[in-house]
C-alpha cells in the first residue's frame, strides 16, 4: 500500500493538469475569438473588428443587432455550408471529442485514485485505470492540436473566407490575427499531453518502487 501511495504522487498532478486542461478546452470551444478580422468597411462592422469563432461571427454594429446582444450582431453557422471553411467545421467535431474524451480520461483517473486511498491493492487494476486515462488525455490533445494548428496557419497567410450575404461579413479582411481561443487551446494541449505523459508513466514508476522494494 505504501508503495502505492508514493508512486500516485505524480498522477495527483496529472488529475490536477487534465482537469486544467479539459476545462480550457472547453472555455476555447466556446468563446468566439479565434480569428479577429480587420475590415476597413466600417458601414456595419461600426467598430472595424470582427471575431470569426467555431460556432458563430460577431461584431460591433449600430445598424444590425441580434436579439439577446446589446449593439452586436452575431450569424450562427448552421447547418453544413460548403462556403464555410474545413479548419473551422474540424474545430467543431474534433473538440467535442476532445471533451467528452478528456472527461472519460479525468473519470479513468478518479477512479484508480479512488482505488488507491481506499487501500485497495489491486495494481494491475489501478495501472489499467491511469494507462486508459492516460491514452485519453493524449488523444484528447491531439484532437485539439489539430485544429488550432489549422487555424492558426489560416490565419498566418490571412485566408478569406466566403461567408454567406447574411452575415454581413466580407469575405477578406484587411488583416487578421489569432484570437485568444487559439492560445488557450495550446496551453490545453500541453497541459493534457502532460497529464497523458505522466499517468501512462504510472506502470514504469510502480515497477521501479515494487523493484526497490526487494
């Protein structure tokens, strides 16, 4: 049991920087700054500024407001629409897996923890729940680095999109930059490949302490 203790330090770590993690995928999935556009048409983006998320587009206008946003107007993308770009319809599916697998990862984990401050001495049983845990914070990462590589890259050589008339947005900026989804989904990957690193290095540490032991 004592052994157990010792070697499930480093995975009280990766329980801590998986929930880190999935938390801001969550929060990058969600917020709408992934790409900011500059328009020099200001008409109806009155500020000159327009955030392109995964999910909808929104800017500042005084002459077209949606319902529910106080002096902003935001277009949802619905449906699949062939104008929208591949790097941003990825964004959508691969981060929902990303977080319903970063969840399965963060349960696999609580689990084996359960396991080892109830003095339960099944190693084999605990191992298989960090290894498992640890597979599903890598995968998770990858499914994040992917596309935030693919946007930021869309953004470096400043693509236009062809948004649909709706959505009052040209369909090249001026300039654009990364928004602030895009850093906080590379933090998200680095803290879940982490968290996979270190839960999948379970089996070797209790085998060095089982080892010491003798």
């Amino acid at each position: 049991m004592s052994s157990l203790v010792s070697t499930s330090h480093l995975q009280l770590a990766t329980f801590a920087l998986g929930t880190i993690g999935w938390i801001l995928c969550t929060v990058s999935m969600g917020i709408v700054e992934w790409r900011v556009w500059y328009v020099d048409n200001t008409t109806v983006i009155s500020s000159g500024i327009a955030w392109v998320g995964i999910w909808k587009v929104c800017f500042i206008s005084y002459l077209h407001v949606s319902p529910g946003y106080k002096e902003q107007f935001c277009h949802k993308f619905s449906g699949y629409d062939p104008s929208i770009p591949h790097e941003i319809y990825a964004a959508q599916g691969l981060l929902l897996i990303a977080m319903f697998v970063g969840l399965l990862g963060l349960t696999a984990t609580i689990l084996a923890l359960r396991n080892i401050c109830m003095g339960i001495t099944h190693k084999t049983l605990i191992t298989r729940f960090f290894l498992v845990g640890g597979f599903f914070y890598v995968f998770a990462g990858l499914c994040i680095l992917i596309p935030v590589s693919w946007n930021f890259y869309s953004v470096t050589h400043n693509q236009s999109i062809a948004f649909p008339p709706s959505s009052y947005m040209p369909s090249s900026p001026v300039a654009q930059e990364a928004g602030a989804a895009i850093p906080i989904g590379i933090v998200a990957v680095i803290l879940l490949l982490l968290s996979g690193t270190f839960s999948l290095s379970y089996r070797l540490s209790v085998t060095t302490n089982t080892t010491t032991e003798f």
